[in-house]
C-alpha cells in the first residue's frame, strides 16, 4: 500500500510566520540605519556605504539565523533586495530633509 504524505499546515505557517518576521526585522534595521547615515554629517562619504554593507549582512544574517524547515534560497535574495532598496531610499529621503 502506497502510503501518502500528509500535508502539515502548522510547520508551513510556522515558517510564513518566522520568515515575515526576519524580513522586517531586517526591514526595521535597514529603515533606521539608512535614516540615519543620511542624517550624519559624512553621511553621503564612506560611512553611508559602510552602513549599507553591514545593513546587507545583518539583513542575510537574520534570515539565516531564523531556522524553518521551508527555507529557500530565495529568501535570502528577497531580504537583499528589500534592505537595500529600503536602506537607499530612506539614506535619500534624510539627505534630502538636510538639504531643506
């Protein structure tokens, strides 16, 4: 008898549930730290790409220290591109109220 593997709701919510949080907590952090390279007086020099390397890192870190048994590959590409393009904009958006 062929036996069936049964679909188990709860470990795949579990993981929706523990990778949306690891994506904004990387959300939150590039947010705050692009906000605030953009408000520092170097924030358009070095220091601003530095903050954007380590935003980087700490957003793959999240994902990767969050252990769920769905992970993808693609999660680590999603939360790249959403705490760089978050990290971008908000860097501009502050660099922008200084100039005001």
């Amino acid at each position: 008898m062929i036996e069936m593997e049964t679909f188990d709701r709860v470990k795949y919510v579990k993981a929706d549930t523990t990778r949306g949080k690891a994506m904004l907590a990387a959300f939150f952090v590039a947010l705050f730290l692009g906000f605030m390279s953009g408000l520092m007086p170097t924030g358009a020099t070095f220091v601003g790409w530095l903050l954007l390397v380590v935003v980087l890192f700490i957003g793959i870190y999240l994902v990767y220290r969050f252990d769920y048994e769905t992970k993808k590959k693609t999660d680590y590409l999603i939360v790249f591109f959403v705490t760089l393009l978050t990290f971008i904009g908000f860097w501009i958006i502050s660099l922008n109220i200084i100039a005001i």
